[in-house]
C-alpha cells in the first residue's frame, strides 16, 4: 500500500544543524527486519529560516509538523506545554500537539567533568568532527600563539624554546604520549583540551543541540510524526 508522506518543517538558525537532521531523515537505512529512526521515504522535510517561519506563522496557514531546533522567536511560550520525551546533560526534546522542540541548557553542564561525560557521549554519535573538535586546540607562549599540532616553532629565544617545549611534554604526558607523538585520537583531545571547548558556551551549545538532533531522530521523532 502506498503512503503519501508527511510534511516536517524544520525551522532552524543554524543551517547545518538542519541539514543533520534532513540527512538522517532522507538517509536510506532501513532493513527488511527494522527501522532506523524514521522509515525511509515517509517524510517530506521542508527548511525554514527563522525569518521565513515567522512570515508564515502571521500569515496562518500552517498545518504541517514542524520541529524547532534550538531558540527560535516564540519558542519560549512553548516550552512550558509540551511534554518532554529526553532529557540529558541539559538537552531536552518534546512536543505538544504538531510543534516539536529540541533546546538547550549549557549552564546545566557545571564543571569540566560533566562536560567530558557529555563529549565523551558525543564523540560516539555521527555529527560532524568540526562541531565535535569545536576549538583547534592552542599553547599560547607568551605573546606568540602556536596552534598544537604544529610540528615547527619559530624562532624565539633559547627560555622560550625550552619553555614551550616544557609545557608541550606537560600536555603530552597526560595522555602517555611524548612530544614527538601525534595525538590524533578524538578522545584524547577532548581530554587534554576539554577546559577550552567548557569554557566555550556558544560551541558548547551548538554541541549539545546536534546531540538533541540525533537522539531525537534515532528515539522519537517517529513517534512524534505519527502523534
């Protein structure tokens, strides 16, 4: 039997985090004995900007689904009235009705610690690596900044020299690598690095809404398309 697909608008700010979602949803990964996330082929997304959405909110012909994915305008009023399905590191998700929502909390996330068990979630999940990695790591040495995976420094008096190269075997050994190792393995970054990408609360954000994302996609948005 055939099935006309249903309609999601996804009303976004940040357009990649819209595309993850428009991805997974169109992505064919369906089996015989299962369903990945959605069924494939059963929705149609439609992207909409924030500016695009509240044109056609005042114009009131909106009968679609339609999924808010982080602070869009009016969200606010309806957080309060859905019914949250996840909630996690400050991540939640719910709907009421045919308006869903994914928002975030990144003042939830309250020590380096909390962060790494939040990352260390994330790095198991498939977002991009740039919003995984969020901040190139860097070792300032006093007033030059030296990007980390950089193999030469330039020529800096024989203390700075030393200097650096100090605090890079520092850094090292705290992930049982010398100076001369490459430390390429994402988890290991994320450990030695992991005070930056807290310090950071606007990539720390946008971190925690594609974990929204993809929870939502593997875990509810089916139920929510056919509420």
């Amino acid at each position: 039997m055939f099935y006309e697909p249903q309609t999601l608008i996804i009303v976004y700010k940040d357009e990649m985090l819209a595309n993850q979602m428009k991805k997974m949803i169109e992505t064919k990964d369906d089996t015989d004995d299962s369903i990945t996330g959605t069924q494939d082929s059963s929705i149609n997304v439609v992207a909409w900007t924030e500016k695009v959405w509240l044109a056609n909110k005042k114009a009131g012909n909106i009968t679609s689904k339609v999924l808010f994915l982080g602070d869009i305008k009016g969200v606010d009023k309806l957080i309060p009235v859905i019914d949250v399905k996840f909630s996690r590191h400050g991540i939640r998700y719910g709907w009421a009705g045919n308006q869903a929502v994914i928002y975030v909390s990144p003042n939830e996330i309250k020590s380096v610690e909390s962060y790494r068990a939040f990352h260390d979630e994330l790095e198991t999940l498939p977002a991009p690596q740039m919003v995984k990695d969020a901040i190139k790591p860097k070792v300032t040495v006093k007033r030059e900044t030296v990007s980390a995976d950089e193999t030469q420094v330039e020529a800096q008096p024989a203390e700075q020299k030393k200097s650096f190269f100090t605090r890079g075997k520092t850094i090292a050994k705290k992930v049982g690598h010398t100076i001369g190792d490459a430390v390429t393995d994402a988890s290991e970054r994320a450990m030695v690095f992991s005070e930056e990408n807290f310090r950071n609360k606007k990539d720390m954000e946008r971190q925690m809404l594609f974990f929204g994302v993809i929870y939502l996609y593997n875990e509810g948005l089916e139920a929510f398309m056919k509420s």
